[in-house]
C-alpha cells in the first residue's frame, strides 16, 4: 500500500508538470518562435525575478501565512543596494548589505506576526506600505542610476555562465539550497509541521514563533535578492520595481499545488507554477495577444488548475 | 425486539489502497435494541458505520434498510431517512454557538426568503439540551465548552431529528460519569421508544450494563453475534483479539525512590489555586475528578501552554522557569495531550513525521535530519507500540482512533522524559492496547521515570496508580495512596468532599 499510495501522489503531483507541459506544446504549434534556444534562456531570465520571491513564499505559504511585502522588499532592498553603489562602495558589500537589509525587513514581518500576535495578511499589508513608503522617501520618488560599472556586479542581472543566464544560474541555486532546507533540516519539518496543525506543533516543542521569524526572514532575503539581480539587470533602481509582484509569486506558489491553509505542499510545484506564468507570458507576447486579454488568460489559467486541483482532492 | 431486522449489512467488503479492511462482513440490527460494536482498534467499526451512512462506499456487499436495498451517497441521505451518527471525532464548529451547531444544516427558516428562526433554534435546542439534563447556555460559542459538553451538543444533535437508527461511535470517550449516567438513561429511553442504537466503546463495563448484543470484529471479519445476559467479559475480548488475554492491569510493581518532582502552590486565577504535591521517582500519581474540576488545565500550565499566575515548579531539586513547551522539553517533560486531533497530532503529515516531533533534535545533526535512524526508530515504535499502519509514511488520518493515539503516545517515548505526563492516555484505546500502554508506563517507572496521569476511568485510576491525587473546582481535595484508594473515596473527593 505504501508504494501504491506513493506512487498515486506522484501521479497528482505531477499535474503541474503535466500543465506546463500541454501549454508549452500549445504555444510550440502556435508561434515558431517560442521553442528556440535563445526564447528558452529568455524566459528562464524573465521567470527567474518571480521565481526566486515565489520560493520565498512557499515557506510563508507552508506555515499557513501569507506575505504581500514582497515586491516594497525588492524595492527597498534594490534602492539601497543601488544607493550604496552610487556612493561608490564594494559592490560585493553593498550586495551583501542589500540582502541583510532584506533579511531584517522579512524579520521585521515575523516579529508583528509572533509577537505582535497580527495576521500576516495584515501584518504584511502594512509593511508593504511602510517598505514602498520607505522606498519613496529614499530615492525621493526618482530611480537611482549611475551605478558601479564593476564588472561583478554586472554579471549578476546581466552575465553569463556557461551561456546560461546568470539570474537562472541564481534561481537554480536557491532552489537546490532550499529544496534541501525544505525536505532534510529540522527547519524545514517544522515548516510543515507548523501550516499542519500550529497548536500540536507548539505542543511537542517546536520553536513556532522562531520557526516562523526565520521563514518570513528567508523570504525577506530572497526578495531582496531578486531585487538585486533586477537592479543589477536594469542599471539602476526602480522606486515602483515590483509592485504587484507578490500577486506573480502567490500565484506560482498555488499552481504548483501548495495548499493555500498550510501543511501540504512542495518547492519543485513552485519552480513549475512560476514557469506557467513565465511561458504564458512570453507565448502570449509572441502571439500579439494584447497585454490587457493576457491578464485574463493568466487568471483563467490559475483558476482552471485550483479548480483541477480540487477535483483530485475530492 | 422485533422480528425483522432495520438495518441488515451483507458481506461488506472495502479496501483502501489496495488494503483490504473489510473482508466481508455481516451484521444486522433490531429496532428496539442497543448492539454492541467490539473490536480491536483498526479492526473496521469506524468505517463499517460510515459505510452505512455513505461516508465511503463499500467495494462489494449490500445494504437493507427496513427490508429495502439502500446507497446512500451521503451521511445528509442517510440521516433523511432517519440514520444519525455521532462519529468518534467531534464535528463543532468553534465559533458557532450551541444552537447554531445543533441545528446546522438544517436551520429552521421564515417562508420563502429563509430567513432564519435564531429565537426559536435558541429555543429548541435549551429544550433538548435540557432534556439530556445539561446546563449549557444553547448561545454561547461552542468553542469556549469542554470536550464533553461538545460532545453531548452533538448527542443532543443527532436524537433532536427524527431519528430511527443511532450509531454512537465512542461518544463516552471524553464524558464524566455523571455525564455517562445521563447518556445511558436517554439511551434507554430511545430503546423504548423504538430506535435502534449501534453502541462502539472500548469500555467494557459500559457494555455489559447497557448493550442488548455485541457483534465482535476483528481484522476486518465478523467474528460472532453475542447476547449479552450468555456471554462474559473473558469470552468478548477473547473474541475481538484471537487469544487469552489475561489480566485487565498488569501486575504493577513499583520500586519509588526519592522526591523528583514537586508543585508548589501553582495557581491560575479563576481556575485553579494553590496546587501542591510531589511526584516520586518511579511514581504514577493518578489525577482523578470531574470533567472541568481543572486537571488538564494544571498540566498545561506545568507543561508551560499556559501561563500560570503564581507558584513554582522544580524536577530534581532545581527550581524550572518554563514558559514555552520547548522548555518542559528540555527539562525533561513530556506531555501526551486528551484531544489528539487538536493538540496530540498534526493529520496531514505522516507517522513517522509525527513520531519524529519532540525528538527531532536527536535525529539531526546541525539541523540536517539523518533519515536512516529516524525511519528506523519510528519502525521499531511501530512494533514496539504495535502500531497498525501500512507503514511509516501512511498519514496519521487514515489511522483507526486508537492507532492514532498510539502514536501520540509513541512520540513522546523518543526524548526518554524524566515526567511523564499522560491525559486521558487510553481513552478510545482497545483492551489488548490498553494493556499494552500500561506495561509501558510499568516499565518506564521501572526505569525510574515518574508519570502523571489524568484519567476518567476510575478502574485505570485504582489500577495503575501508586497514589491518587483528586481535584475539586480547581482544588486538591485528596491525596490518597494506593493502599487506601477506592472508588467511593476518590468519587466523595471529587465531589467536594472531605480532605483524608
Ligand atoms: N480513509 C482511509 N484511508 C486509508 N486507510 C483507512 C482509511 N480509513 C480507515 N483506514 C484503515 O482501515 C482500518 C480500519 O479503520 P477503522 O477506523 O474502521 O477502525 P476502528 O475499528 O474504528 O478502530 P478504533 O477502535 O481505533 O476506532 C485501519 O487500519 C485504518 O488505518
Ligand atoms: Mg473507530
């Protein structure tokens, strides 16, 4: 029974592979342009900003929280790495500052949730104004340019290695680093332990409130970082760069089949659901699909494949 | 008892996941009569009856109700008809009041716009409850009851309909005996008037004083039909579990050394005040008292779930600050909580994953878990426990009741716990579990732990206690050693009576 009923849950987890697959298909006979080499690395790039904040999000998920100040931490955390540049400083140390900047901001969220006792929805519905707000009054409402011409900092947005992109080359890291957290560490059973039932959880000794400081400050980090690699791309830091993303990385997190109370879910799902969006995205543009019938194409899909996921449930 | 059966079962077959847990089973029932469900825990009462009820369809087999072949898809189909269940898992929605669970989904409504009759559901309800001889307030919120009186809202719940056939799965797991006594006079009451009742509990005195017959299951076959007058409790459990059993208790001899682990005017404001007493190194100290005299809450304050307000706590001469689980942990406390769904387990994840819980430092090493040795520990829990699972990756859902609290109980072997603290440890346990669980506590006191045990069942009480500890409203009212210990002490303690 036990391979059997293994094995059935691969044949569900496997949906979204499956999905990803029919659409890639579809746009593969649609539009000749979609299945070349250069199209594939191009929207690996583009998937790989969405990707990296929706791994992110799949821990907060697991726990049965939710993080909406994910795109005020890319930004923020993007204008102060670039302010930092501006200056003239170590572009490795204003990284390095750019992320603990993110860190401390996705902590800030995890002490109002535990300590301040606040839903996260509107723990982080907060912060996302105060994180944007923050950003405004630090670039003055004007995009920061003029940054290192430092070859490093360069390669991170914009390089190569290997003739894979360099942001893909970071995405797959922090996917293998944190598949590895998720499935092998006390940390990341107590991920799922906690989304799973938090009282039992609290009961047979885990550290719930730390536990859940650490996930919301992983995803602090993360979209930091993807705040980064968008700066570095870009040249310059943004005061609007990822507003709406949390909506991208929520979404790529659910089409990958976590469950949105908590408990139940894997990182692999989201790689899958964020290369939905990204495929659709980029099949979309290169079919002339008008940006306005792609939003609703985007929401149909995400509907389409809850709705699926509900069936097999069932 | 009438001549022709209400409900008849023939060769019910089912399996889940290629597992067969039912092989064929038979079974009817007679209007006007209490029968009797017996079964070791995973043996196949608990989906027999949902079968019944069309919470899963049976693989193979039929189903006559009042002499007509039956499907029902749906437990709301099956109630209908006049079949109500009050399953084994309590089904109250917290934040609903008592009248709004009892009348859910069926909410009584004004003409055409269905507005609803809030005063008259209120209403109907303090009559029911009333008939049950319960005091609770039918519009406060279900959640702020007590796991017994949630549990006679649901019993209020399933008689309020019209109801013909009544599948009671384990209802008086999380009773008093007070509360029991009423359950069993609105049961006769209902055997009067006609309804059949389908009677599932591990408690054996139950039984016998109140079921007509007892159909025994074992592994997922009907063993035999017994009429209660004819049959013991020997030949019962030799039934459900295919050999002699023996004693009830096993022989309990213990060795108490010194003072371990002393309580000292422990205090919670408005619910329990100036708690003392000791537990001794290889102890059991029996806690005895009514549902809501405050026993749980004292141990989730020793346990650091809730705050206390005053007093101290110390394990070996050291005084404990223990303000979070993971600090009684640490010191050497475990806890096996009364409402394993809530508290005890996590449902979604698997044995092994809960298993593994408070032990999870012992099974990693700078955070990374060594995987070999936790499924190799939770294999040998398995066995040791005698675990009924397809294996350690089965969720704990899909566990049969007591298997699930086996595992509750497993968890807490791992982190070798100097205290023990066990709530209501064997409630919906079978008898040859039961007996299993008590030869563990025997043998971990042996080894010098001490435990502290909670229970409702006053022959668990008397039976593996070394002393008994009673609690009144919050107070302790006696302190009673073995020797001394009997049923009318300890009831008279627990009632208010005298301090001995
Ligand atoms: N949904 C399910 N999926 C898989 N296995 C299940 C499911 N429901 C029950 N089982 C298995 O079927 C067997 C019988 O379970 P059931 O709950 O009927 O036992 P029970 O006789 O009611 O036991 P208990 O006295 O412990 O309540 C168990 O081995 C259980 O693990
Ligand atoms: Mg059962």
């Amino acid at each position: 029974m036990n391979k059997i009923s293994k094995g059935l849950g691969s044949v569900q987890k496997l949906g979204p592979v499956l999905g990803l697959v029919l659409i890639t298909i579809i746009l593969a006979i649609m539009s000749p342009n979609f299945l070349t080499v250069d199209n594939i690395l191009n929207v690996l790039r583009q998937v790989s900003i969405n990707a990296i904040i929706a791994f992110g999000m799949t821990f907060v998920i697991l726990t049965g929280g939710i993080d909406l100040s994910v795109g005020s931490i890319l930004a923020l955390g993007s204008a102060l790495t670039a302010g930092m540049l501006a200056s003239g400083m170590d572009p490795i140390l204003a990284v390095l500052i750019g992320l603990l900047a993110g860190a401390i901001m996705g902590l800030i969220n995890g002490v109002i949730i535990t300590k301040g006792k606040v839903a996260p929805f509107i723990a982080t519905l907060a912060t996302m104004t105060i994180f944007r707000g923050l950003t405004l009054v630090y670039t003055d409402g004007r995009p920061i340019t003029g940054l290192s011409d430092s070859i490093s900092f360069q390669m991170i947005g914009k390089g190569y290695f290997f003739g894979i992109p360099f942001p893909v080359v970071t995405m797959l890291i922090a996917y293998f680093i944190l598949f590895f957290i998720l499935r092998k560490t006390t940390f990341g059973r107590g991920v799922y332990a906690i989304g799973g039932n938090e009282e039992a959880s609290l009961l047979s000794g885990l550290k719930v409130d730390r536990l859940k400081m650490g996930v919301y400050s992983i995803t602090g980090l993360l979209s930091a970082l993807a705040g980064i690699t968008l700066t570095s791309r870009l040249n310059s830091a943004q005061p609007t760069a990822g507003v709406s993303y949390e909506l991208d990385a929520i979404a790529a997190v659910v089409l990958g089949g976590t469950s949105l109370s908590g408990g139940r879910g894997w990182i692999f799902g989201t790689l899958i659901g964020a290369l939905i969006i990204g495929v659709l995205n980029n099949g979309l543009n290169l079919l002339n699909v008008s940006s306005f019938y792609q939003q609703v194409v985007k929401g149909g899909v995400i509907l389409l494949a809850v709705l699926l996921d509900r069936k097999k449930a069932a | 008892m009438k001549n022709t059966p209400i409900v008849e079962m023939k060769n019910i077959h089912k399996s889940f996941f290629h597992v067969e847990v039912l092989k064929g089973v038979d079974f009817s029932l007679y209007p006007g009569e209490i029968h009797a469900l017996m079964g070791e825990n995973g043996a196949g009462k608990s989906t027999l009856m949902k079968i019944l009820t069309g919470i899963h369809k049976s693989d193979e087999g039929e189903i006559d109700y009042k002499g007509e072949k039956v499907t029902y898809t749906s437990p709301k189909d099956a109630e209908k008809d006049g079949i109500a269940v009050i399953h084994q898992e309590l089904n109250i929605i917290p934040y609903l009041s008592v009248a709004e669970n009892m009348f859910l989904g069926k909410e009584l409504k004004h003409g055409p716009f269905g507005l609803l009759k809030n005063k008259e559901m209120n209403k109907k309800s303090q009559e029911y409850l009333n008939r049950l001889g319960i005091t609770i307030d039918s519009i406060k919120p279900a959640g702020e009851l007590s796991v017994g009186q949630q549990q006679m809202i649901e019993i209020a719940r399933a008689i309020a309909a019209d109801t013909e056939v009544l599948i009671m799965d384990e209802p008086t797991a999380a009773l008093t005996d007070r509360e029991i006594d009423t359950l069993f006079k609105v049961m006769n009451q209902l055997r009067k008037d006609g309804v059949a009742i389908i009677y599932i509990s591990h408690r054996m005195e139950e039984i016998f004083k109140i079921c007509d017959r007892i159909t025994v299951l074992r592994d997922g076959q009907s063993i035999g039909t017994k009429e209660t007058l004819t049959t013991d409790f020997e030949e019962i459990v030799k039934m459900m579990v295919g050999r002699e059993l023996g004693e009830r208790f096993p022989k309990r001899t213990s060795t108490i050394g010194e003072n371990r682990f002393v309580v000292d005017n422990l205090s919670h404001e408005g619910i329990f005040e100036n708690i003392t007493f000791n537990v001794r190194k290889g102890e059991i100290l029996g806690v005895a008292g009514l549902m809501g005299a405050g026993r749980t809450e004292i141990m989730e304050t020793i346990f650091g779930a809730r705050k206390k307000s005053g007093g101290r706590i110390s394990l070996d001469g050291k005084e404990l600050t223990i303000r979070k689980p993971h600090h009684a942990i640490k010191a050497g406390i475990g806890f096996i909580t009364e409402d394993r769904k809530d508290e005890g387990l996590i449902l979604g994840l698997s044995v092994r994953e809960n298993l593994v819980i408070p032990n999870l430092k012992t099974f990693s090493k700078t955070g990374i878990v060594k995987e070999k040795k936790e499924k190799q520990w939770t294999e040998e829990m398995i066995l040791k426990l005698r675990i009924k699972t397809s294996g350690p990756e089965q969720e704990v859902k899909s566990l049969s009741g007591g298997n699930q609290q086996k595992v509750v109980f497993g968890k807490w072997l791992g982190i070798e716990p100097k205290l023990l603290i066990l709530d209501e440890p064997t409630r919906g346990v079978d008898v040859g579990a039961k007996k299993e669980i008590y030869s563990i506590m025997n043998e971990l006191t042996e080894r010098g732990f001490s435990i502290i045990m909670v229970s409702s069942e006053l022959p668990e009480i008397l039976g593996m206690s070394d002393r008994v500890m009673v609690i009144h409203e919050g107070k302790v009212t006696a302190i009673i050693d073995r020797e001394d210990a009997n049923q009318e002490k300890i009831m008279e303690a627990a009632t208010g009576g005298v301090r001995t």
